[in-house]
C-alpha cells in the first residue's frame, strides 16, 4: 500500500504535445490538479441557477497550457484574451485536454446542462 509521502511525491502530472499549425508549431498540455479541476467546474457552475459556458474553451485551454518546466502560460487573468485567439485551434487543444484530464462527455454534458 503506498503512504501518504510516497503519494504526495507521484509524479502524476503529465504532459502532451499538441499540434497548432495556425500558432506556427506546438504547444505543451498537462493534467490539471485536483484543486484546478474544481476551480474550472466553479467557474462553470457558478452561484446562480444558469451555467458561465463565456470562454468554456479558454479557462480549460488556460489551465493546461504549459512552458517546458510544466509552469502555466496564461494566468486566469489572461482567460478573455486566450479566447479571443482562433477557435480551430482552442478547440484542438481543448479536446486533448479534455482526453488529457478524464473528461467525459457525461462530465462536459453535465456541466454544460443547465439547471
């Protein structure tokens, strides 16, 4: 049975490479933590009785998009002009981050269903 610092120790973050021929190259993905994947259904899910589907794309594209050293390029700051960018391309990457993260479509209905 593992213990508690051989789990905090998991690397378990991992990345993938994802093709942007519209960007001019590649762009790097990870896993998104347990702590961000809560944040990003917050943000969907909201207080209120109808669902933030605003920049669905660019807050999950936001979360996982990374430099070489796995550190975040956009900041949740940064999420309106993410999704300013083409949707071709954040929809690609959207996808694999989805595939990336565990995503089913059960988890995108649900969160895109409103109340």
């Amino acid at each position: 049975m593992l213990n508690k610092d051989e789990i905090l120790k998991a690397d378990d973050l991992k990345t993938e490479t994802v093709s942007v021929p519209e960007w001019g190259g590649d762009v790097s993905i990870r896993t998104i933590t347990g702590a961000e994947r809560d944040s990003y259904e917050a943000g969907i899910i909201g207080s209120g009785k109808k669902k933030n589907l605003q920049n669905l794309r660019a807050k999950l594209c936001a979360k996982c998009l990374v430099d070489e050293d796995g550190t975040r390029l956009f900041s949740d700051a940064e999420i309106l002009a993410l999704g300013g960018k083409s949707a071709k391309p954040l929809d690609r990457i959207f996808d694999a981050a989805q595939k990336l993260n565990g995503f089913t479509d059960a988890d995108v209905e649900e969160l895109e269903k409103n109340s």
